[in-house]
C-alpha cells in the first residue's frame, strides 16, 4: 500500500517580499506596479493581501516567510483528466503515425476499451501505484487542485474502484480532487455487437451505477462522452436527467469530433463546461454563455491527435464564454503531465492571449469545477493555494516549455513544496 506523505508544514503566517500578477489576484487589492506585497494566512486560510508596507498591526506577530521576490499566482487548477487507469497506450502513438485515425483505432479495439482492460484487472493498490507518480508530476508544477474522471472501468465494481481511488490520492497528497462520473465513456466490450447494447448500458448507468456511487458518496459531477462513436445526444440526456435526479452537475464531451449540438444541450442542463469544443457550432456558443458554462480547451489532445480544426476561440471571446485550459491527461489522446506547457500549446496553436491562458489554468479552470469560491484567486477570504514561482514575468508561465520552474507550492494552508 502507498503510505500518505508526512503532514506538510503549516504556511501560516505573513508572506513577505513577494510580486503579484495583477491578472490573477482580486481586483479590489490596492498595489502599484512593481509594489512589495504581502500575504497573510490564518488557520490555513488568506485573511489579507496587500501592499507589504500597510499589512494591519494585528498581524505583526506572525511568522514571517520571505517570498525572495518570487511572483504569486494563485494555485493552477488542472479541470479535466482521466489520471487513474491501468497501463498505457504508447503502441496506439505508433498506430495514429502510421495513419490510423481515432475512430479506425477505436474500431481496432485500440482506444478506451484497451484501457478498460487494464483498469479491470488493475487492483486498488495497483492504480494507486501507478496514479501517484503521474500526480506528482503535475503538483510539482503547483497544481493544487485536479479532476479526476473515471471511465475506465464501465461497470459498478470497477466504476467504483476508479472513483475510491481518485478520493484516495486526495487524502494521500492534500490535493483538493473533484471527481467526475463518466461511466458513459465508451461502450463495454461485453455490450458490443448487441441490437440494443448501447441502449442497454446507458439504462444501466442511470438506474443501477451512478445512484450506487452517488449514495457512495463517490460522485461530484457527471460527464458523458457525447459523439459519433461515443453516445447519442437521447442517450446524453438520459444521463443528464439521471444525475439532476440526483443532485448532481453534469459536464460534456462535446463537439470534439464533428458538431452534435451536444454543448447547446448541456447548457439546457446548466452543465459545468463542455470540454473539447473543436467542432462548436455558434449556436453552441450561444447557448454556453446565457448558462454560463465553461468551455474547456484541451490542446494537448489536438496536438497528438494532429487535428487541424482548431476551436472557435474568436466566437468564445466575443461572446464572453470564460476559456479553460487543461492537461486532459489520459493514455491515448493526451499523456500530457504539465498544464504550464498546456497553456503555452493554448497560446501558440489556439492563438490565446497570455492573459486568457493563465485565466484558464487558474480562476476559469476553478470555475469549471464549481471551486470558484476556494481555488483560482488570491483574495482574502478564500483558503490559502497559491504558487510562488522564480520568474521575472507572468508571461513566463505561458513562455517556456520544458522548464519546471523551482516553485513554492502552498496547497490547502499547508507548505507542500520548498523551492530553492
């Protein structure tokens, strides 16, 4: 068994000599440019932000932690990952260079129903194993709050071990980790080739499995993969009205392979995010902004899957739909493990502004989770998650690729990394 790390050390206190990327702190802070500033954690929580020079009396005879200058961002909120599942995919990598295309890899018996195999005869210990290494890799790079969707199992047992798992990691590194039920991933290979197994299996996610797991206590959203060799949008809405039943948030995979109109109804639900969004149609974009859903870019995705259809971002602008970015780590279609190159790839192949990129590893990525009230903000009020990095510029963050930056990571009020 994985043995939980150490308790961290406590980060309260007041947290000196430090920058602010005016982007991604609350408004209402009143620092010039170039201005010390200054954070002030209490019982694990941001009780004041500022400039270093006007931190209030009543919190002089706090520890002090000299923040050397470094710039403080808000922890990074990594949206959208598929992080437990059994083995790997490095052969289907080979198969799409050769020229094989999703959907041919799929019907090969590659794709998801390779990892379902895996995970199936993967135990708790074993996805454990093999999940914490990859989510070490992504808190390194101060990620300090993750989703983590399961999919790969497409039956209650394996569903539910997915799940337990995900929970367990949570605990294992004082991550905050919402999960995400997306037993409509792909269809089990032991309803394949039957006249109604579609049907079937979707009857069974919504009436035996993800009430189970709900009264589990093992659900936090719900998502479905909506597309041509995927689900129908009928068998979509079927969940969708599954888990409003039982009081939970649903989310999409939607448009990423032709348009379904699937995120026009995922907003009729007041879904979350639609994630993907390659194919969105304008009336899609139109329906996301009056729900207030999310739209979620996944570039790593793009880049494997060597797509050339590239979202509408100029639609979602004008529009003032918020943009995420994220890893959507998964073994096929993105074996991405650094949401910093993600929001560079979201700049370079979908043409986001700086600006737009860190807002989408930050405060629009917590917003996708429904965490906009604790993650994705430095302001006072809020728990303390926040990321000191040993960089000049903001831009930086979204500038290299292949730098992991040195960084401090405080992660729900506790200090989980010292950088040098």
């Amino acid at each position: 068994m994985t043995q939980a790390a150490k308790p961290h050390t406590s980060a309260d206190g007041r947290w000196l000599n430090l920058r602010l990327a005016p982007e991604l702190f609350a408004a209402d802070v009143p620092l010039a440019d170039g201005q010390p500033a200054c954070i002030v954690v209490q019982q694990g929580r941001i009780v004041w932000v500022g400039p270093q020079d006007q931190v209030p009396a009543v919190y002089a005879g706090l520890p002090a932690h000299d923040g050397g200058a470094r710039l403080a961002t808000p922890g990074l909120v990594d949206c959208h990952t598929h992080l437990v599942y059994g083995g790997e995919r490095a052969n289907e990598f080979a198969m799409r260079l050769a020229g094989a295309t999703y959907e041919e890899v799929a019907r090969a018996g590659g794709g998801i129903v390779s990892s379902v195999k895996a995970t199936r005869e993967a135990s708790e210990e074993e996805l454990i194993a093999q999940a914490l290494p990859r989510l070490d890799q992504l808190l390194a790079e101060g990620v300090t709050a993750i989703e983590i969707k399961s999919g790969y199992g497409l039956s209650l047992e394996h569903e539910r071990k997915q799940l337990r798992v995900a929970r367990r990691l949570a605990e294992l590194r004082g991550v905050t980790v919402r999960t995400t039920f997306l037993g409509a991933h792909a269809l089990p290979p032991e309803y394949a080739g039957k006249p109604q197994g579609s049907q079937d299996y979707i009857d069974l996610v919504c009436r035996d499995i993800m009430p189970a797991l709900a009264a589990e206590g093992l659900i936090d959203a719900v998502d479905v993969f909506c597309e041509r060799i995927a689900f129908s949008l009928a068998e979509t809405e079927q969940v969708f009205q599954a888990a409003q039943a039982l009081g939970l948030p649903v989310k999409l995979h939607a448009e990423q392979l032709s348009n379904m109109e699937g995120a026009a109804l995922a907003a009729r639900y007041g879904a979350l995010s639609c994630d993907h969004i390659e194919h969105l149609s304008e009336n899609g974009i139109a329906a996301m902004r009056d729900a207030g859903t999310v739209a979620v870019l996944l570039p790593g995705a793009f880049y494997t899957l060597r797509d050339t259809k590239l979202p509408p971002i100029d639609g979602l602008r004008a529009a003032k739909v918020p943009m995420a970015v994220s890893t959507d780590h998964n073994p096929g279609t993105s074996p991405a493990l650094s949401l910093l190159l993600m929001a560079n790839m979201a700049c370079t192949l979908f043409r986001l502004t700086v600006p737009e990129a860190l807002a989408g590893i930050t405060r629009h990525a917590a917003l996708a989770l429904g965490l906009q009230h604790e993650q994705g903000l430095i302001a006072a009020g809020r728990p303390a998650n926040f990321v000191l990095w040993p960089v000049r510029h903001a831009a930086e963050l979204a500038y290299w690729f292949g730098y992991k930056p040195d960084c401090t990571v405080v992660r729900q009020g506790r200090i989980a990394r010292t950088g040098g």
